[in-house]
C-alpha cells in the first residue's frame, strides 16, 4: 500500500522527516481515505498518524558550556592540551614585540627626539632581544639622556 502523499503531508505539518513518520498499522484504510492536509491534521488529532520516538542528543549542556567559556570560564590548568610554545609560539611573541618596539623607534626618529646615531644603537640593542617592551626601551632612552631638547642633546 503506497502512502507516499499521506505521509508527506503529515512530514509538512509536524515539520519533521518524512523518515520519522509512524502510522497505525490498524487504521491504514483510513489514512488512505485522508487525501487533504485538514484530514491528515484530524488523524493527527486521533494519535493515528504520529512522530517516531528518536533518540536525539540534546544541546543545552553544550550551549550552557559555550556561554560559559565565552565568559572566560572553563580554562583551568585541567582544560590546556599542548605546551606553552604550542599555544603561543614563542616566533609569533617575537615578532609582536618587536614590532611594537621599531615601530615606537620610528616614530621617536620621525619627531626629532633621537639622532640617527641613537635610533641605530637602540634598534640594534632591540633586534638583539635586549629590551623587555616599549616601556623598556623609554626607561632607557631616558635614564642615559638621548632624548634630543630644542636642538641639544
């Protein structure tokens, strides 16, 4: 017995699979009568066309955890897979720092507040892992008075 249309209509209304849909093997004449989507609705109604049970896996857990780690949370010592180099390759913190420290030395170049002399011994010592931050490199352009005033050093 070919049902093709009853239990597509049915799959449409309950906005599942046509693959989920179960009907009752006794009342088959009757859901054959069913050609409109008004009779499938009413068999619905009477529990003779239903929904397979399925055994899906629910997503709250997973959503609540996201939340959780959008937050920050969740990133305890038990959490960390791969060593530090790993998860931050120490090349990729190289290149940061450094760039952050020419670009600042460019800039003191550009303004006049260093001589080409200073701005390649500093560069130098930078390129050489010599300085910790930008912060560093203006604790020690400051503590050895390289910093150009009004055409003095």
């Amino acid at each position: 017995m070919e049902l093709k249309l009853q239990k597509k209509l049915a799959a449409s209304i309950l906005k599942i699979s046509k693959k989920k849909i179960k009907f009752d093997s006794e009342s088959l004449s009757q859901i054959k009568d069913a050609i409109t989507r008004n009779d499938i609705k009413s068999l619905i109604g009477k529990k003779i066309i239903s929904k397979k049970d399925t055994n899906e896996q629910s997503r709250s857990r997973a959503r609540k955890k996201i939340i959780q780690k959008r937050k920050g949370r969740r990133r305890g010592r038990g959490s960390i897979k791969g060593t530090k180099n790993s998860r931050f390759p120490k090349k990729k913190e190289w290149t940061r720092k450094i760039r952050v420290q020419r670009e600042f030395l460019n800039s003191l170049k550009q303004k006049g507040l260093i001589d080409s002399k200073t701005h390649r011994s500093v560069y130098m010592k930078a390129k050489g892992g010599f300085f910790r931050s930008r912060r560093h490199i203006k604790m020690f352009i400051e503590e050895r008075n390289l910093i150009i005033k009004h055409g003095k050093k």
